[in-house]
C-alpha cells in the first residue's frame, strides 16, 4: 500500500540520484577546466578511477594532518650536541671521500603562498590556490599536497639551465662540479622524490638528460624535515611522482612517505649512510632548503660560520 512515508522515501532517492548526477557533472566540468589549464599534464584519470583518486587524496591529507601536529622531524639542537662534532674526528680514520653537489629546488606553489610575507597580497595568493585546488580533486594533483615548482620556480629552473650552459666559473674546483652536472655519466643523480625537487633537477639538466638515458634516482630520506603539508609526497613506495615534464625517474630506493618515527635526523644519517657505499666520487642532490641546512649544521664543524 501506498502510504505518505513511501512518498517521502521515493522523493529522498530521487534527490539522492539527482545530487549523484550533479556531482558527476561537476566531476567531467573540472577535469574539461583542468585540461585546459594544463594542456601537457598527464591525461585525468577515468570517472571510474575518480573515487580511488580522492580516497588517496583524502588518506594522504589526514595523514599530513597527523603530522603537522604530532611530528617531530626537525634536528633540534639538543640532538646535534648529542652527535659528535666534526672537528673532533680524526683525519686518519677517513677511508673515502664523496663529493656532495646540492641543488635547491626553485619556488614552489606553496612557497609562492607562504613565504612572500602576509600583506595585502597574501589572501589572494590563498584564494586562488586554494580555486586551484579545487580544480585539481578529480586527479591526482594538488598545490599543497607535494607541492610543485610556482611559475616563478619554473623560470628559476630556466635560468640555472642557461648558466650551466654558459657558465661563469673560475678555478679547478668550479670547473670541476661544473663538468659533474653536465657531462653525461659525470656524477650520480639523486633527488627527494618531492616533486619540486626532481623537476628542479630535470628541467636545469635537460641539456645532459637529453644526451644520455641516465635516470634520476629518487631517495625518500631526501624528504624535506618539516611538518608542513607540502612535504607530503605523492608517489608511494617504490613509484615516481606525477610531473608534467617528462623525466626519466628510478624509484626503486623510494621507501614512500617519510613516518613519525624515521625523523629528520634519521633521513640525513641515512642518505649519507647510503652515499658513502656508494662507487660513485661524486653525486649530485636534488633537494630541499630545510634538509640541506640540516646537513650542514650536522656535518659541518659545530664553529663554521653556515
């Protein structure tokens, strides 16, 4: 029998397709803007992978969320004294040496956001990337998850590939890290799996990458030591990340998303660990500003001026 709450049921259904419908409109509307924005991105996924997608996403957040509150990645000071200085270690006892060549990434989107002061221009930046992200749900992307190069961080990259292609240098050892970022085979490659710090690599050593099939290793203990959500990386354990700029990446010693417990300080001693057994005499690093000034206040003779 029909009955008033039968009604009421049929008419909840009915609203419950129609939002269905609306929010799979929406859907295709956002990956249509999408690709037009970015014509040489990757393809967005299918409406079928969507859900996926935003299931990853939406793990990855609340992850990043439990990390900006409960981490503890970056060195502090009490953990350098508990280390042994520099200076106080032995000549003697060094059996090999490796060569570190560091290479900042350029600006990032969140670094576009965050890191130009908070005058008038600030809620502007935050609103239209946060438009931006809005933009990217359906696919797997984002501006503040794995935050990758601003515009102004592209141009960046630009302009280091035009120095080292017309480089400015003086003395043996200039010219020495010079010929290690340039020539083909002339160092080891490894980067963050973050993808600024890759693209960086990729984009001012296009030159070098071009003439040879070398890739770019990426190295999870190369993660930025901050809590911030930027550092989180969207490839997973064993994979590369999503870049608009073809690169040739090996992430098989990509051990995934930095833990609570494997900790700033973990990650340097472990990268060095790892660069030290390495055959290579020189290896060049793309990475992050926070890490590498870690490294040096680690590293470094405790009364070095760094």
């Amino acid at each position: 029998r029909w009955s008033p709450e039968s009604s009421d049921v049929m008419l909840e259904l009915l609203a419950w397709a129609l939002l269905i419908l609306v929010l799979l409109r929406a859907l295709v509307s956002l990956e249509q803007i999408y690709s037009l924005l970015r014509p040489d991105a990757p393809s967005p996924p299918p409406l079928s992978g969507v859900p996926r997608v935003l299931l990853r996403k939406a793990a990855l957040t609340l992850k990043g969320a439990v990390y900006l509150v409960l981490s503890r990645d970056k060195v502090s000071s009490s953990a350098l004294r508990r280390t042994i200085d520099p200076a106080e270690l032995e000549p003697s006892r060094v059996t090999r040496e490796v060569r570190l060549i560091f290479v900042r990434h350029g600006e990032s989107v969140w670094n576009l956001v965050f890191n130009r002061g908070f005058g008038p221009s600030f809620l502007w930046r935050l609103l239209s990337t946060l438009l931006h992200e809005l933009l990217l749900v359906p696919v797997d992307d984002s501006a503040f998850l794995d935050s990758p190069l601003s515009p102004l961080g592209l141009q960046q990259c630009g302009q280091l590939a035009t120095f080292l292609a017309q480089p400015c240098v003086e003395g043996e050892v200039a010219e020495r890290d010079h010929r290690a970022l340039t020539t083909p085979g002339g160092a080891l490659l490894v980067s963050s799996q973050l993808r600024r710090a890759v693209g960086t690599l990729g984009l001012a050593l296009r030159s070098r990458l071009a003439a040879s099939d070398e890739p770019v290793l990426l190295h999870s203990s190369l993660q930025e030591i901050s809590r911030n959500f930027d550092t989180q990386s969207l490839a997973s354990a064993g994979g590369v990340p999503p870049l608009d700029t073809p690169l040739r990446m090996d992430g098989a010693i990509n051990a995934g998303n930095k833990s609570l417990s494997f900790t700033g300080l973990h990650r340097l001693q472990d990268f060095v660990q790892w660069a030290a057994a390495r055959q290579e005499p020189v290896v060049v690093v793309g990475g992050h500003s926070l890490w590498f000034r870690s490294f040096f206040q680690l590293y470094l003779p405790r009364d070095s001026d760094h």
